[in-house]
C-alpha cells in the first residue's frame, strides 16, 4: 500500500506527464516542469559542474537540448549549496532557464567506497573494460588521483548515510537522505533523485538485498525529507543482478514515488536490459522513467524498446573532449565500434569531409575532420568544443528520429536500420 507523503501530492500539480503514442512498448510522451516542457523519449546532457563542458547554454538551446543534469556531490563540494542559492540557484546560477535535473550523490559516494573494494575500480558494470569514459559521472581530475594509487580515503556506509572524503581537498563530509535532499532543494533543479544506497556488481544475493533494503529506507526518507513543493523526486530501483529484489525494489518505488528511475549494478548489457524488462511491469504507466546513467546508443534503442523515456550520461561529452566522435550508419557507424570515429588518428590529417558527412550541426557544416584533427594536435580548445558541439547534436537529433518514429509506428524499423549497420 502506497504511503505517499502529502508534498508529493502537491508536487505532482506543478508537473504533468502525458503518453501521446505508443508504439508496442516504446512510448512517446511529455514531461511539463515548472521550467517547460521535456518532449521524450530523450537524452539529457550531464553538466557535472553545472556546465556541459566547453557548450554555452546559448548552444545547448540551438542544439535543441530541452534538460541538462547538474551533479549535487560535486556542487556541494564546490561552490556549496549555499553560494549556487545565494546566486539565485541552479538555473540562474547556470544561465539555464530550462528544465533542470539534480542527482542525489548516492553513485559518487558509491564511487568514492564500494567501487574501491578489492582495490579494483568498479562501474555500474562488474565486466566493464571502458570502465573510465562509459559510466561514472566523476571528473577526470578524480580519475587521474585514483590512478596515481588512490591515496583517498574510503568511503563508510551505515545505517544513517555514508561519510567520505572530498576528491578536492580530503575534508570529511556526511550525506544522509535528509542533507542530500537540503543540498537539492537549495540548489534549487526541477527534478531531483532520492538518496539511494548503490550495490557493487560483484555482490552476492545477501549483500545485495541488505543494500536495497537500505535503499528502499533512505528513499522514504528522502521523500520525507522534501519541503519544497516545486520539485518532483525520481525514486530508485535498485537490487543487481537479482530478478526477485529488482521485482521487489521497482514495486516498491513505484508505490511511494510519482517519477521512477533505475539505478544500480548489473554484470552486463545484456542483464542491464533484462533488469528494465523485470522492472517495467511494476511501473504505473502514467509517470516518466529514467535510466540513470547510461546511454550508449545502443542502449537508447534498446531502453526506449523496453519503455525507458529518459537517458543521461557522460559519454557523448567525455568522449567529444578525446577526440572520439559519433558517426551515423551511413558513415560507417556500427554497433561494433559504438557509432565512434577517433578523429585524432592520421588517417584524418588533411580529410576534407565533416566529422559525419550529412549531419546539420554547426560544426559538421563549417568544418573539416582535418581542420578538427589540427586543432587536437596543436592543443587548441576549439578542439573539444566542436567535438561536444557535435556529440550532443548526434544523440539529441538521434532521440528526435526516435520520438518521430514512435508517432508514425515505425520505431522498430528505424532500430533495424541502426542495428543492421553491424557487420
Ligand atoms: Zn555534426
């Protein structure tokens, strides 16, 4: 039985989330925030710093962007919640007047511990071999001081919340569902995360549903936490790689929350969707879903199959500011190498093509792969401008496609034009 505290009625009257077409379990809805309108399915750029690196909020507009992410551990370390309030909050503060997305801190704690069991460095996948540029939302400053040897100081989870060490300076900080909620309400997003304990992969059963369990309670305690009235709480579903907890954990969520979200560990990609395909059953049909932290494209295709509405992840910038750049099917994009040209190489010194011939974006119509590899060689931040300039175009422009396939019923085809290109 539903205990759904009396701020959550009232928040869910600042919001509204309509399905407009289905097509079999892909859906085409839309999302209205206090900020405007989120038309999905689609992709939200992460701004870990309350940036999406290199990109004015000018070019996220022209983009055709419509929600950015901003990241509270980092935020509350650096400037503190109380300065982004001071300076009006996360959308003045940011210059972003559209809708607005805040995590919880609970994956970069998870980060900051877990993740260092057995001195092995986890993701969210236990089989991950790209573990650096596929899945966590830490800045690379973060990853180069793990690498030298990581002389951080583990994080330690109790009952109450986690204490950990800042990346920045070593201080010692403590979130618990009600600070990390305080954090998010000063900074002031549209939606906002509940606190949530995340499982390492490696878990077993035991330990994994003792961790959901404590999930489970920091999530009411979360949404017990909520004064302000304005933002509406993603709950999160966690249990692994286990088909009775994440059964168990999505039931639950959906009872207490009126925006759902699945967060947590999974072996593989092939487990991942199996998790989503466990899941969506349990979720009432009238609120968005949100897959928290990943979004290759493959898995776009395969989450909006599933029923998923919203993706965020690091990839599309990270990988923009190495070089690595989205190429469509025509090009050569396959899923074999992740619909990515690495315009650094030689081969692309003097290339007189745009990074992927036939797209509209402001780089791709003004500039040459030779003229980007230059700028690469020569260190020049344009560089990695244009680069995350055309990423973020690639994924937006895809998740358009998507949405309009839905409407006209042709959803699948378009996947089989994407999944095919592998040879
Ligand atoms: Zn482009």
């Amino acid at each position: 039985v539903a205990v759904v505290p009396s701020t959550v009625i009232e928040v869910i009257k600042m919001f509204r989330f309509e399905v407009l077409a289905i097509d079999r379990k892909a859906r085409r809805a839309r999302l209205k925030t206090p900020h405007g309108t989120v038309e999905t399915p689609n992709f939200v750029p992460v701004g870990t710093q309350a940036t999406v690196k290199s990109l004015t909020p000018r070019d996220l507009r022209e983009i055709g962007v419509q929600m950015i992410l901003a990241n509270t551990y980092h935020l509350h370390l650096r400037p503190g919640e109380e300065v982004v309030e001071k300076l009006g909050g996360l959308h003045k503060f940011a210059a972003w007047n559209g809708p607005l997305m805040t995590d919880s801190g609970g994956f970069q704690v998870f980060s900051l511990g877990v993740a260092q069991e057995d001195g092995k460095k986890l993701s969210k996948f236990s089989n991950s071999n790209s573990y650096k540029e596929q899945i966590s939302d830490l800045d690379e400053h973060f990853y180069r001081q793990l690498s030298k040897g990581g002389s951080l100081k583990k994080a330690k989870v109790d009952e109450e919340g986690v204490t950990f060490y800042s990346h920045l300076d070593g201080t010692q900080h403590i979130f618990t569902p009600e600070t990390s909620i305080r954090i998010q309400e000063k900074l002031g997003a549209d939606l906002i995360v509940c606190f949530d304990d995340h499982e390492s992969p490696i878990w077993n059963h035991r330990q994994t549903e003792a961790s959901m369990q404590r999930s489970h309670r920091w999530s009411i305690e979360s949404l017990r936490a909520q004064k302000r009235k304005d933002q509406l709480m993603y709950g999160v579903t966690h249990g692994g790689v286990y088909e009775d907890l994440r059964k168990e954990s999505a039931k639950l969520i959906d009872d207490h929350f009126a925006a759902v979200s699945i967060g947590g560990a999974y072996t593989s990609k092939e487990i991942l969707y199996q998790v989503i395909d466990w899941s969506l059953p349990h979720f009432d049909g009238n609120k968005p879903r949100h897959l928290l932290g990943i979004a290759e494209i493959i898995d776009l295709f395969n989450g909006v199959e599933r029923g998923m509405d919203l993706f965020d992840c690091v990839a599309a910038t990270r990988r923009a500011r190495h070089g690595s750049i989205y190429i469509s099917p025509k090009n050569g994009g396959t899923i074999k190498n992740n619909f990515i040209i690495q315009v650094t190489n030689e081969k692309y010194k003097g290339d007189e093509e745009p990074l992927d011939p036939g797209c509209q974006c402001y780089t791709c119509t003004n500039f040459s792969r030779g003229y980007i590899n230059h700028l690469f060689k020569a260190n020049e931040l344009l560089g990695m401008r244009l680069t995350t300039y055309h990423n973020i175009y690639f994924v937006t422009e895809l998740m358009r496609d998507i949405r309009e396939a839905i409407e006209a019923g042709w959803f699948y085809r378009l996947k089989e034009i994407w999944v095919r290109s592998s040879p």
